[in-house]
C-alpha cells in the first residue's frame, strides 16, 4: 500500500507493443490510484493503517472500479486518480471476505474505457503475463506466472486456486493481472517470497477474477443472499508444533472465548485438522455466522477444549458513509 512515485521500470521489463496483442496504453488508462482514508478508530486500524493506497481496476462503463478489498474496508472517504491527473470521490460498494475482493463506484464519470474481464482458467503457469499498475505503462512489468495452487492466510482467508506472479511488482495492491489478450485475469494482493524449483522468488499473489462474477451479481440485486461466515478473530500460523495462534482480534469471538496466543489449534467440533485451510474450512463448515464453534486446543501440553461463538466480521467493521 505504498505511494505513488516517479519511478519507471526499465524499458526491457515494461510491455511493448510487439509483445502482446492489445492496445498497451489503452490497457493501463483503465487503472487508477487509489486512496482511502480510515477513522482512527476503525476496527481494522492497527493492522492496516488509516490512510491507505493502491491501484482500482476499472470495470464498468458507469465507473465501477474493483480493487482489493484490505484498501477501501471501513473507509471513511475513498479518492481516485486518473492517469491524465483527474481526481473523483468514490463510495464503497462492498468488501467481500471470502474473495479478498473490493468494489467501489465512482462518483462522478472517470472517462475511461472498461478493462475486459477474463478468466483465470486462461492462463498457466509458465505463461507471459502483464501486471499494471497505476502510472501508464512505465507502471506496467512483463511478468511470469509461475503457480496457480490453493492459498490460505492468517487472517481466516483460503482461495482454492491463486496466481503467483515473477517477477514482484512494488506496488501490487490492487494492480491488474493481464493476459496476452488485454483482458484482466487477476487482482493483486500480496508480495510473496518462497522457493520455486530450488530457487527464491520474489513476485506477487493475486486473487483470480473469476471470483467477481457472483459480487457483481450482487450489486445489481443489491444486496447478497448468501449467509456470512462464521468468524473467530484468531490468527493462527502452520507451525512445527501445529497450528499456533500467533494472534487474537480485540474483543473478537475467540477473544471472548479465551483462546490465548500459543495455543495449538487440533481438532474442530472434535474432528483433527491438519494446515490452515482444513482449519477455516472445518470452521465454515459448521453453519452460517453465529453458529458455535468447538475447538480442541493444547496449551502448556495439556488438552483445552473451548466453544467459541462465531460472529459476521462485517459486524465489527464501520460501515461506509456519504459524507
């Protein structure tokens, strides 16, 4: 979530135009920056800060602009800014937990051309891949995808298939994932670091487009039929000891459940798990947001059994506002 600079990437790791079959320059007009200004005392404020920027997708033709979500979540004002130097308001739309997703609308026409969405099925690891972000095309970096596996984050998070990009961009939130066809494929999210066939990479994750479709179903209905998730507010790392609770949400559902930071997290409604996305998944499983959930844990090498009432986390966030 960085700010917008005077950098360029070198001409050999930008896009040209012999590289890819579609209007570079036009492609990179349909990214924005984006900045999003949080209250001081939002939920999400000691993690994420208050004062938050990174790149908007636009995919409408009304000014329907997608970034990711950890951007705009309880923002109080959201601004975006065009590539020729025009600055809108834009409102919040949602912010979808289980996609990583955020949608805001602009608030007075942009002027811009709508990026084609693709699909993530599209593309394969080994592909050439463009990432763009805000800045034109000294922003926008050939790139490699070099994964497409299931990832799961701490923060009670699993997609079943992400795209892992090389190499990184530095300004990855919300930046565009390309295909050779100019259409979007994918929505940055994180800058990642591991091995890839004995060798560190650097490069970015991005959340697959094709988990839009059914939020935008969802701003046409107005509104989302679908029951939230249970929720628990634990952070939780896969460790050698198993699956240590690094972190507790301030007056969370575990919190007041007294799961501790240190405990090992075993079995959910009394049936072991084994990695991070068994655990969320197991914990989704047991019934829609408010639901109790029965956790086995260890703490101090003895056995602690604890039932924690689940919660809708958009209930501890602040909703968004005109003003």
């Amino acid at each position: 979530m960085t700010e917008t600079s005077g950098w360029a990437f070198p001409d050999a790791y930008q896009p040209q135009a012999d590289d890819v079959a579609f209007d570079i320059d036009r492609v990179t007009s349909s990214v924005v920056r984006l900045k999003a200004e949080v209250p001081d005392d939002a939920f999400t404020a000691p993690m994420l800060g208050t004062e938050r920027a990174g790149n908007g997708i636009v995919i409408g033709d009304t000014g329907l602009v997608l970034t990711i979500g950890y951007l705009v979540t309880e923002a109080q004002s959201i601004w975006l800014t065009t590539e020729k130097g025009g600055v809108v308001p834009a409102y919040p739309l949602l912010y979808d937990f289980a996609s990583g997703f955020g949608l805001v609308q602009a608030m007075a026409p942009l002027g811009l051309p709508a990026l084609p969405l693709g699909s993530a099925v599209d593309v394969d690891a080994g592909d050439e891949i463009v990432v763009v972000g805000f800045g034109g095309r000294p922003h926008a970096l050939k790139a490699q995808l070099f994964a497409k596996r299931e990832f799961a984050g701490y923060w009670e998070y699993v997609l079943d298939e992400a795209l892992f990009t090389t190499p990184a961009h530095p300004e990855w939130s919300g930046a565009a994932l390309v295909d050779r066809r100019g259409r979007l494929v994918g929505v940055g999210s994180l800058f990642v670091q591991e091995q890839h066939d004995d060798e560190a990479v650097q490069g970015n994750m991005f959340v697959p487009i094709d988990l839009v479709s059914p939020l935008l179903a969802d701003v046409a209905a107005g509104g989302s039929a679908r029951p939230a998730r249970p929720w628990l507010g634990l952070y939780a790392a896969d460790e050698t000891e198993g699956l240590v609770v690094n972190g507790i949400a301030r007056a969370a559902p575990a919190d007041r459940a007294g799961v501790k930071p240190g405990d090992v997290v075993v079995a959910v409604g009394g049936v072991p798990v084994q990695g991070l996305a068994e655990l969320f998944r197991s914990v989704w499983r047991t019934g829609p947001a408010g639901a109790p959930v029965d956790l086995t844990l260890m703490r101090d090498g003895k056995r602690v059994d604890v039932q924690v009432q689940s919660a809708d986390r958009a209930s501890f966030l602040k909703k968004p506002s005109l003003q």
